[in-house]
C-alpha cells in the first residue's frame, strides 16, 4: 500500500501581523476574509514583503475592501505590469457577512481592522476584527496588566527551578 504525501507545508503560517492594533483596539469578533490580489502580489507575499500595519477595511457600494496595506513589488516584476504598492484591494466575503458587518459599523460604532494575513493552503487569507477604539486610559491598564502577568510569570519559574 502507498504512502499518503503530505500536504505541502511550504505555504502555510502567518505573513504579517499587525501587533499595533492590539494596542489601539478591543476586538470583539474576528471575521477570515479572502484577498483578491494579483499575480505579482502573490509573488511578493511568497518574498514576505507585505504589511498590513497601517491598514483598515471600509464597506464601499456594498462591498468590503482593505485600504492602505501594502504589499512592495519585487524588483523582477514584470516590465508590462504597473505595479501600485498601495492599492485598494478587494475583500473577499459572503453577502450575508457583509450585512451583518455593514450594520454592527453603522449603528453600534465599530470599525473593522485588519490584524492578520496567514496562508491557508495555497490562498492568502486576512483576519478582520471588528473592534473598538481603546481609551488612553484602556491602554495604560493593559499596559500594566501585561508587565504584571510577565512578572508572575518570572516568579513562578524562579519558585519552580528553586524547588
């Protein structure tokens, strides 16, 4: 009996993340989106050469798109290709998704924030959190609450390498 092969796993794990909005934002729901790119933008992606730090999703005509990402050619690009770094690209979701996130930034105030792109299989996929914009003083907590926990964290090993 023959082998099964194992998935290619050259594709797969996280690209970019986007670790500030952890800071600005609380997230309430995480939503996955496809990306709707182009050839030499999947090349680039392949090169890590894509960052989502200054990025934000908006619903525009009914359709969701990620503004202000950017993803930088490469210099091989293809001589017939104009290649825009910066460009609007397309989120890819169900009409029903699109709905429900339509309403929740329309009337409850959220807006939607991209804090991930990850391969899944051979797509690119980008993880979208509706979120809230976080207070200084939310910031400052959190701030706190992360020193803390590492401290506990530090103490614990200390006691458990002492006994």
């Amino acid at each position: 009996m023959a082998k099964k092969k194992d998935k290619d796993t050259t594709g797969s794990g996280t690209i970019t993340l986007n670790k500030r909005a952890r800071h600005e934002y609380h997230f309430e729901e995480r939503i996955e989106a496809g990306l709707a790119l182009q050839g030499w933008e999947l090349k680039a992606i392949r090169a890590g050469r894509a960052n989502i730090g200054d990025a934000y999703a908006v619903v525009l005509q009914g359709e969701l798109f990620l503004i202000g990402s950017q993803i930088t050619p490469l210099i091989q690009a293809s001589t017939h290709v104009v290649a825009n770094d910066r460009r609007t690209r397309k989120l890819l979701l169900h009409r029903h998704e699109i709905d429900r996130l339509t309403g929740r930034i329309q009337r409850d105030g959220y807006t939607l924030v991209p804090t991930a792109l990850y391969w899944k299989g051979n797509k690119v996929k980008a993880e979208i959190a509706l979120a809230r914009g976080k207070q200084q003083h939310d910031k400052r907590d959190a701030s706190k609450e992360r020193d803390w926990n590492r401290e506990k964290q530090r103490a614990m090993r200390r006691h458990n390498r002492d006994a």
